[in-house]
C-alpha cells in the first residue's frame, strides 16, 4: 500500500464521521430555530444538491488542471466554509434574526456541499490510480 491509500484510508473515515456529526446536530438546530420539518429537509437537502451539481465539472477539473490542484481547491474552500459557519454558530446567531441565521445555514451547507463535491472526484481518482488493479476491490472494500 503506497502513502496516497493510506492517507484515503485515513482521510475518508474522518470526512465522513464529521458529516455525520455536523448534519444531524445542524438539523436539530434548523427544527428548534425554524420549527418546520420541511426546512429541515431543505437545509440538509442543499448540500447534497451543490454536491451532485459540481461534482462533473469537479472531475472534468481534476482531469484538465490536475487532481493535486482540485484538492488544494477543495482544502481553501473547506476553510472559508468552517470560519464563515463558526462566525455565524458563535456570533452572528445572537445578533441576527432567525430568517437570516436560517439563510446563513443554508449558504454554508450549500459551501460545505461544493467543498465535497470539488473534493471527492479527485480524491477517488488518486485513491484508483494508487491501487494496484489486481487488488482494487479488496482495498475498496477496506
């Protein structure tokens, strides 16, 4: 196993449990603040949304410029997405009103769905391209 697999192996896990650990608390902040099931379903829904919508062109990117390049993209952005969404959990959601605090969530979801969006095709390409092919589905198994 060469150092891009294990640092995928690494990475991966930890993308994935700090979506599980931001989303469902994110929700239940979205039904105490909006008291309504379907803007919940919006605010987690968005991420989603700007991730399948610039995931392709993410891919296209990571082919034309580079898979390095889209990640180091993806780092800048997951970093304007982190301070824009701790100034408004820390500061903002005390001196604005609900609608626009339900605003400022929806943003950085739909940030924080670009980030994985521009980030995944290029992690997955270099995670396959680091495998040998006879062993593929035993690492992607892993």
């Amino acid at each position: 196993m060469n150092r891009n697999v294990k640092l995928v192996l690494i990475v991966s896990p930890l993308f994935q449990m700090s979506i599980g650990l931001t989303e469902s608390p994110l929700a239940a902040f979205v039904l105490l603040l909006t008291k309504k099931n379907w803007e919940v379903g919006l605010a987690t829904g968005v991420a989603g949304l700007s991730t399948l919508l610039v995931a392709p062109f993410a891919g296209a990117l990571a082919d034309r410029i580079g898979r390095q390049a889209v990640l180091r993209m993806a780092s800048v952005i997951t970093v304007m997405a982190s301070a824009w969404m701790a100034s408004w959990l820390v500061y903002l959601q005390h001196h604005v009103p609900e609608v626009t605090l339900y605003g400022m969530l929806l943003s950085s979801n739909f940030i924080m769905g670009i980030r994985r969006g521009i980030q995944q095709p290029a992690l997955d390409a270099i995670f396959g391209d680091s495998v040998a092919t006879g062993r593929r589905s035993k690492v992607y198994a892993w």
